[in-house]
C-alpha cells in the first residue's frame, strides 16, 4: 500500500469497530479509503485490479470509467474469476486413475497404522463425541456382564477403522447402539460385516426398539454376550 496518509480508530471514522485504519491510495485507481491496518490489501471495488469473483452488473457498476474503458477494449481480466468453486475449481472435470485412488489408500492406511497419528487424530475428533442417555443406561444394565464401553475412541477394529460402543472382549461380542437419525438400514449389515472379517460377532441395538422396550432389548443383548 501507499500514501498512507493518517490513522484513525474505528469508531472516529464511523465503524463500529475500535482497530485502526488508514488512508490509503489504490495503486490501480488511486482512489483513496479506509483500510485496517493489520488488513491492508491492494483490492479496491473501484477498478478491476480489485474485483474478486464473477463480473454482474451490480459490480460492473461500481467499477471506474477509466476501468470500464479498459473492459470494453480488453475484455473481462482472467483474474475476475478467482473463486473456486464449480467450474473454476482446478480439478473440475478431473478424475482420478485407478493408480492415485489406490496410491491414496494405502497412504491412508499407513497413517492410521502409525500409533501417533492415531492418537493425534483421537484427540481431536472425540473430545467433542459425548456418551448419551441411553448409552449410559445401557452401559450401567451389563456392568455385571464384563461388557466394555469403548466408544470414545479407546478401541478400533480393521480398515477402514470402525470404533464400536461397547465390547465383550474374552467373547469377542460386539453391541452397538444406533441412533435413527444418524444412521440408515443398511448400516447394520456394513457393521456387522466389517467386524465379522476380524472374528468379532456384533449385535445391533436400535434407539427406537430401545426406547419402546428396555427391559427386552438388554434382555436380548445378555443372550448375545453369553
């Protein structure tokens, strides 16, 4: 930035704000306005060098003569459009080869393998992870069965890494809980599918058949832990 002339507050020059701004000139247009200190930036609203994203007409408007000359002889600057979504996104249209999927995977995979990397990516994601209501009661109903919740990220079966709710490890007999907002149908067999591979039998338990009748539900899931 240039000429910068003065500095005021916020609130003097009307801004709700209380950071300090400055005057200054746009090397482009030369129009002169307020700009945040710790901010201060070359684009302007004035002239073309300023301009980010698609050219409308509102916006054409606000643009200068000598700029609006510029356009006209010139044309719309490749630089209008710098947003990256749809077709200005760099890997629209793209797809990936059959090698870089499979490259990416096994990157992937040998992220998660590392111990390190695993707990780094724990602590960030289930701090935020609580354990609910019924979970709770459910967790309290087996507490004489050896059943174990692990579903704050304590315990992860294969790849892609599944964390179940609760685990009955000397029967390798997994229960989970499913929410019927956050989950579909076909979850189920994925689930049970996924930890069958590792040799652990899984029981699921609905939130609706739960809260329509508790008593049975922990019933049936004693029976499968047996």
């Amino acid at each position: 930035m240039s000429m910068e002339k003065l500095i005021k507050r916020g609130k003097e020059i009307g801004i709700k704000d209380n950071h300090k701004y400055a005057m200054v000139e746009c090397p482009e247009c030369h129009n002169e306005r307020w700009v945040r200190v710790d901010r201060q930036s070359p684009k302007c609203f004035s002239c073309s060098r300023g301009f980010m994203g698609i050219m409308t007409d509102e916006r054409r408007n606000n643009i200068g003569k000598a700029q609006k000359k510029r356009i006209e002889r010139d044309g719309i600057p490749s630089y209008f459009s710098r947003s990256k979504v749809g077709s200005n996104n760099p890997m629209f249209g793209k797809q990936q080869t059959i090698m870089s999927i499979e490259k990416n995977r096994q990157s992937n995979k040998d992220n998660w393998l590392n111990p390190d990397f695993q707990d780094r990516w724990v602590k960030s994601l289930y701090p935020y992870i609580k354990q609910n209501r019924p979970e709770k009661e459910l967790e309290t109903a087996l507490s004489d069965c050896d059943v174990e919740f692990v579903g704050d990220g304590s315990f992860w079966i294969g790849y892609p890494p599944r964390n179940p709710d609760f685990i009955h490890r000397n029967n390798r007999k997994i229960v989970e809980f499913f929410g019927n907002y956050w989950h579909k149908s076909g979850d189920e067999l994925d689930r049970i599918g996924h930890y069958g591979k590792y040799g652990w039998d899984c029981f699921v338990v609905w939130e609706s058949d739960y809260i329509a009748d508790k008593e049975l539900m922990i019933a049936k899931v004693k029976e499968f832990i047996k």
